[in-house]
C-alpha cells in the first residue's frame, strides 16, 4: 500500500516535470526567434522528454491505486541569455529536480515503500544524464566561444540530436 505521503510528493515532482516541459518549450521557442535552430531543437526535444517523465510518474500513481492530482503550471520565469547563460541555467534547474528525486527517494526509504525505491531508481540514473547532457554543452561553448563560427557548428551537431 503506497501512503499519502508518498503519493502527495509523486503529485508534486508531475507537475515538477511538466513545469520543466514548459521550461525547454520556452527556451526551445526563444532559440528558433534568434536563428539558433539546432539548439531549439535540442530543447525542444527535451521539452518531449520532459513530458514523458511526467507521464511515466502519472501511470505509476494510477498503477499503485493512487489519486492523481493535477496541479498548476506554472509559467516559466526565465531570463534569457546568451546560449550559454542560458545552458548554467538549464543546468541549475536540473539540479533542483535531482533533488526534488532524491527527496522521493527519501521519503521511500523512510517508510521502507520499496516499490517506490525501485520505480525512482530510473529518475536518479535519468538526472546523471541530465545533469551530463547540460554541463557537456557549457564545457563546448565555454572551450569553442561564442562567436558566430563556433555558434553555427555547435548549432549544426545540436541539430542532429535524435532521442532514439
Ligand atoms: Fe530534466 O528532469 Fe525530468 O526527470
């Protein structure tokens, strides 16, 4: 029997990730106002997958017999940047998720729900990635620049990402 607690906090990181959906959507959008379709792209991209971890926490509370609750999203409050700020920012933000995932993890433990522990496995392995895949692209524009030549190729290689 998963309890309310858990139930309660599994609500919270949904909207969390759909937030987060919203985040690189609009992140996504801004990129493709400023010519950088590779890097709109990539966000957009993750905007989906973003969308697909909500998901995935939506069917685990309807498969434990849990009460899903829908919570607002909130509009996302993002200064924008250079490609670069822009990515420090991305970069914060996950790490706020893999918290909020760590204190899922937490409250499994604490009440020995090892259903729970074993399904948010998958999300603390995801936010290595995450985390992996933000700072990856910090470390090539702080190396190669800014200027519009490394722009272009790190556009072009962005463009190429594919989920699959
Ligand atoms: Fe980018 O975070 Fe989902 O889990």
């Amino acid at each position: 029997m998963i309890s309310e607690r858990i139930i309660n906090i599994i609500n919270e990181q949904i909207n969390r990730e759909f937030y987060s959906g919203y985040l690189y959507l609009s992140i996504s959008a801004y990129f493709r106002e400023i010519g950088l379709f590779g890097f709109a792209h990539r966000t957009r991209e993750q905007a989906a997958e973003e969308m697909e971890h909500g998901m995935k926490l939506f069917s685990f509370i309807i498969d434990r017999d849990g009460k899903v609750e829908l919570k607002q999203i909130s509009t996302p409050k993002f200064e924008m940047g250079s490609p670069t700020e822009i990515y420090q920012k991305i970069y914060e933000h996950e790490k706020s998720i893999t918290n909020a995932i760590m204190d899922v993890a937490k409250y499994a433990e604490e009440e020995c729900d090892r259903t729970t522990l074993s399904f948010i496995d998958w999300y603390i392995n995801e936010q290595v990635e995450e985390e992996r895949n933000a700072l990856e692209i910090i470390k090539r524009l702080k190396m190669f620049g800014e200027d519009k030549a490394s722009l272009f190729l790190i556009d072009e290689e962005l463009g190429k990402y594919s989920r699959s």
